[in-house]
C-alpha cells in the first residue's frame, strides 16, 4: 500500500500545472527521472563549490561595422567525467526545484570578475549581458545582489546588461518592481524574445528598457519572407521611436545580416558571426583587435 501511495503522488506531481491533463498513470520512468534529478542537483552544489561551471560568450556585432560591441554570457557544465554538459541538460531540473538562482549568482560574478579582469589587464571594457529569471525575484534579492557585485568588483553599472524575458514582465508584477529599480541603478535593461508572443506596444510603453532583443524565430521567419518586411521594418521604427537599441539574435547567413541592414537594425548575434566560445578564445579575438566600442 506504501508503494502504491508513492507511485501515485509521483504520478500526481507528473501533471501538477497542467490544466489540460487531469489524469496520470505511474510509469517506472517517473521514478527513474525523479532518481536523476536528484542526482544531478548534488552535482550541481558540488560543481558550485569546485568551480566546474564555466561562462562561454557569444558575441554581439555592429551591422555596420561587423565589429564586436556587447557580449552575452552563456553557462556550460565542465563535468570531470562527461566534459561539456550544455545547458538544457541541467537548467530544467534547477528551475523545477528552485535551485536556479544559485547558479545565476555564480553566473552574474563569474561576468563582473572577468569583465574586471580585462579592465585591470588595460584592455577596452565590453558589455556583457546576463539573464535574470523569474525564479530568482522568489530566492534572493536580485537588486541587492547585483548592485553588490559591481561594487565589489567596480565596475560602471552599464558593463553589465540584464536580459529579461517579455514573458516574465508582463506576468509579474515582482518583475517590474526590479526591473524599474535596477534601471534606476543605471544597468542597461534589455527586453530577451521580443516578439515570441506577449509582445503589445502597451508593455512597451510601460516596460523601462534600453534594447530590444529580437527572438530568434522571428528574425528567422521575418528574412525569409520576400516581400517588404513590413513587420521586421515596423519594429525597428518602433524602436527609433522609443530611442531603443535592437539587437537580432539568431542570426545565421549573410542573407540575414543584409536584410535586417536593410531594416536599419543596430546589432546583430548569432553563427554567422561566432557561436559561444570558451574564454581563451574570446579573448584571442581581443588580442587580434575585433572590438569596437
């Protein structure tokens, strides 16, 4: 009976959330997922503590000059065993059980520390964004944390960029509390996914941000199209409007790139350019003159 009440509440929490699915029938699979999660999480703490998440860094390019100007700082697991551990691997599992902020604490002072690092070493200081997640407004708090690190490190509060999800803002009203705050700091705001589906000039207005980041599939699916991109064209006058910077993600051919030049876009990101790189690599682009600020 002990057995069959666990499998039952295992199979209950399976669809917890999901107001589609009323009903969940236990499969061994469930335990066994549970088992990794579990797994992973001691593994993660341990990872914290010895240091084995690393920052890769994708560039953010000029479209007019092809120049590097921004950085985004993306994690990735070096596992002693199982070597680099993507992402989607072990983000999922540290959202499910709250334990993303301690990674995104990791993240945010492993940017401050090598953005310092260049500074110290005479080199042109690059803006580097990070993600705040939703998650994080409930485990810490976010403003005091941030505006710690980059006095601790001293840094100018515009060297580090907070990406933000449209999503997260318009449904959380925490969110635009911080946001509003840490804008008023003087970090850099920018609006992650603009246009994956929440997006409404009203939220625009209301939102305090300095760059708009384009979503990947939007960008992919607007220069494709061979008409006028009217939608893509009507962005980026929104944006002149507002006096916001946009940055392109995704960006993968050079069809793309001539297409959204031609939409009058500041800043693109994505293949054609450079995919995340490991630090040592970065930084051979800086010694070889790449930027440009």
């Amino acid at each position: 009976v002990v057995t069959a009440c666990d499998h039952a509440m295992i199979a209950m929490n399976s669809v917890k959330g999901a107001y589609t699915k009323r009903i969940a029938w236990y499969e061994a699979e469930m335990t066994e997922e549970m088992e990794t999660e579990a797994k992973i999480l001691l593994e993660v703490k341990r990872a914290l503590t010895n240091h084995e998440f690393v920052l890769h860094w994708q560039p953010q390019c000029n479209t007019r000059t092809e120049r590097i100007v921004g950085l985004e700082a993306l994690v990735r697991w070096q596992h002693p065993s199982r070597g680099i551990v993507m992402p989607g691997a072990f983000i999922p599992v540290l959202e499910r059980n709250n334990f993303i902020a301690s990674l995104d604490l990791y993240v945010w002072e492993e940017a401050c520390r090598h953005i310092r690092s260049w500074i110290d070493r005479g080199g042109v200081p690059i803006p580097v964004s990070v993600n705040i997640s939703r998650a994080d407004l409930y485990a810490i708090d976010v403003v005091e944390a941030l505006e710690g690190l980059v006095s601790r490190y001293d840094l100018d509060h515009r060297l580090l960029e907070l990406e933000i999800t449209e999503s997260a803002y318009a449904e959380d009203e925490k969110m635009a509390d911080a946001v509003a705050r840490l804008k008023g700091l003087g970090f850099t705001i920018l609006m992650d996914d603009f246009g994956s589906g929440y997006s409404s000039l009203n939220m625009l207005n209301k939102m305090p941000i300095d760059i708009l980041k384009l979503d990947m599939k939007f960008i992919q699916n607007e220069t494709e199209k061979q008409a006028s991109q009217g939608i893509l064209r009507f962005t980026m006058g929104l944006a002149r409007w507002m006096d916001l910077s946009v940055v392109a993600e995704g960006v993968e051919t050079r069809q793309q790139l001539e297409r959204l030049k031609k939409a009058d876009c500041d800043y693109v990101q994505g293949y054609y350019f450079a995919r995340p790189m490991p630090i040592n690599e970065f930084e051979e682009l800086l010694r070889n003159g790449q930027t440009a600020m």
